[in-house]
C-alpha cells in the first residue's frame, strides 16, 4: 500500500524581523570570539546565555513541547535563520569545525534553542565528540547508513539505540537545503499494528548493534532489548533498519514483529524537505527517522545540516560527569 505522506503539525514560524534582531544578537553576544577555542562547556554556558534573546513565542513553544508535546513528537521552527545571513562553503566533513564568523553562530543558535530540552552532548566515539556537528555529504560515503550518506537512502533508525543513554531529543538546523532529500520520521504513536504484534515488540526478545558512524575500540556487545516501551498512549521506540534484529534466528514471532513494524513505520510517515531556517527537532525515544537520496556535488554547495544530541535527564547528565562521555 502507498504511504500517504503527512506533514509537520507542530509548526513554529519565527518572523523576519525577529529573526534578523536575533542574528545580530547573536553576533554581539559572541563579538569577534573564535567558540573553537572554547571548551564544549563553555560552549553551552553561552548557548545558555543567547536563550533570553529568542523571540518569546519560540521558547514558549519549545518549553511546551517538552513539557507536554501537545501536538507531537517532533517539532518545526521555520525562519530562524535571516535572509542576511551568509555562510562559507559546505562542510567537508560530520567533525569539520567551522570557521569562526557566521556558522559558529549557526552552531550557538542551534545549542540555545536546544538547551532549554536539556544539555547538548555527543559522545566521544562519534564525530570526534563534536557537540555541533555536519551532517553534509561525504565523498565515497554516498551509500552507507551514516549522515554522510547522499545517493543512497538513509533507513529507518533512532539515534544510538545500541546505548541505553542515547539521546533524548536531536535538532537538526539547516544552513543549506536540498529540494531532493526529504527527512522523513515516524513517531511511535501513530503506529498501527496488531496488539499481537505490539506484545512481541514490547518484550526483550531483540538485541542492537553499534552503528557505523562510531568509532570504537574493540567490539562492543550487542545490547538486548524491547523495541516498545513505555504508556500505551505515548510509547517509546528504539528501532534501526539494519542494526537490530531478533536474539533468536529462530525466533519468526519476532522476525514477524519487525518486519510488520517496518511497513507501519512507512505509512506513519512525515516528511519534510529541510530548508534554509529550518529547525527540525525530534524526540529520539518516541521517534524514529530516515533522510531520502540525494546528490552530492562536492562543490561547497551541497545541504548542510547542523546537529545536536540533547540528554533530557539531568541525573544521566550527572553520572556522566561530562558533555563528552565514552
Ligand atoms: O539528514 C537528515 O535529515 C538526517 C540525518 C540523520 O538521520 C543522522 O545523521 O542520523
Ligand atoms: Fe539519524
């Protein structure tokens, strides 16, 4: 059956004059500073710092949507980024760091909308444990299950399900758009399946290995658990396509399960082709996403996307004991 594609609901429009007022704020604030010669701590005291200059309307949505997520899972900010604003040449790389100027402000906007759903962090194994980085396409990556992906489609996945501390929410702010490549997400409530099917995927019976974009030292163990947890009215997900699979090749129930997930991802699917201004942010642990192909140029002008990984729960944040955990 084809899926019907649905739109964003949640849908926060920021108006052209708040926009530019709040890029030359951001400009004052971080005055001629380079941010690569700030700790990634510091980094996020000043992205703390810029949330009072946000136009009132978007923090209100943001804290909204956190506190109750009243019309979903994921939410749009479109128009953040002014018509003034001017950026360099596509990111090279995922752990490129930008230039200072006018993506560094991208990079402390993107972590001061982000900051009021917890604290940004990455881990150290992924991307250079850069706090912001580029998702831009890389050269001969144009078919793997990473960011850097570009011809090929980037499938079904959560963020980091192999870590039982992966992210609670992720933004995604787009400097340079691609009218081919669409973000797609599905949120774990608009789900249809089977309550039998739902009962399988709600028990241990799967287990999630490491994606490729980590770089790890030695192997890591494939980590057992549920694909569905949580209320009945707003469940949680860890999914990924190629990662995740049943503990048991025998068991078919599961294999079952999985694959009927799959296809019920696909006719729950939103999609939205990110433009410049656009802020997507998503709830990881309610929402599972995908990007479609596109081509890259490698000519500075490919779509550029800035990323954040957000820790909702101050007590993990605390047991870490830093914004770059192994
Ligand atoms: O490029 C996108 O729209 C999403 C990228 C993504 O899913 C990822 O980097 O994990
Ligand atoms: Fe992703």
């Amino acid at each position: 059956m084809k899926a019907i594609t649905k739109s964003p609901t949640s849908t926060i429009e920021v108006r052209p004059h708040d926009a530019e007022e709040l890029w030359s704020a951001l400009g004052r604030l971080i005055d001629d500073r380079d941010l690569e010669t700030c700790t990634p701590d510091e980094f996020v005291d000043l992205a703390l710092a810029a949330t009072p200059l946000l136009p009132a309307d978007l923090r209100r949505g943001v804290i909204e949507y956190r506190r109750y997520a009243p019309e979903g899972d994921v939410i749009l900010v479109r128009g953040l980024l002014p018509d003034s604003a001017e950026f360099p040449e596509t990111a090279k790389a995922p752990y490129a760091p930008p230039p200072p100027g006018q993506a560094q402000r991208a990079s402390l906007l993107l972590a001061s909308v982000t900051t009021m759903l917890g604290e940004p962090f990455n881990y150290a194994s992924l991307y250079h444990g850069r706090v912001v980085q580029n998702m831009v396409p890389v050269r001969k990556m144009e078919f793997t299950q990473t960011s850097q992906s570009s011809t090929g489609m980037l499938d079904w996945h959560c963020e980091d399900s192999f870590r039982d501390d992966r992210c609670d929410y992720a933004g995604l702010l787009c400097l340079r758009g691609d009218p081919t490549a669409a973000s797609k997400y599905s949120q774990a409530r608009d789900v249809d399946l089977a309550p039998a099917h739902i009962a399988v995927l709600r028990q241990p019976r799967y287990h999630v290995r490491p994606d490729p974009a980590h770089v790890l030292a030695g192997e890591v163990s494939m980590r057992r658990l549920p694909i569905l947890s949580g209320s009945a009215s707003s469940p949680e997900i860890a999914y990924d396509t190629h990662h995740l699979e049943p503990l048991d090749e025998a068991d078919t129930e599961a294999a079952e399960a999985l694959r009927e997930l799959g296809a019920a991802l696909d006719e729950a699917a939103i999609s939205h082709v990110m433009a410049r201004g656009d802020l997507l942010i998503f709830d990881n642990k309610r929402v599972v996403h995908a990007r479609t192909p596109f081509t890259a140029r490698y000519d500075g002008t490919d779509r550029w996307l800035m990323r954040t990984m957000i820790c909702g729960s101050a007590l993990t944040f605390r047991r870490w004991g830093t914004r770059i955990p192994d």
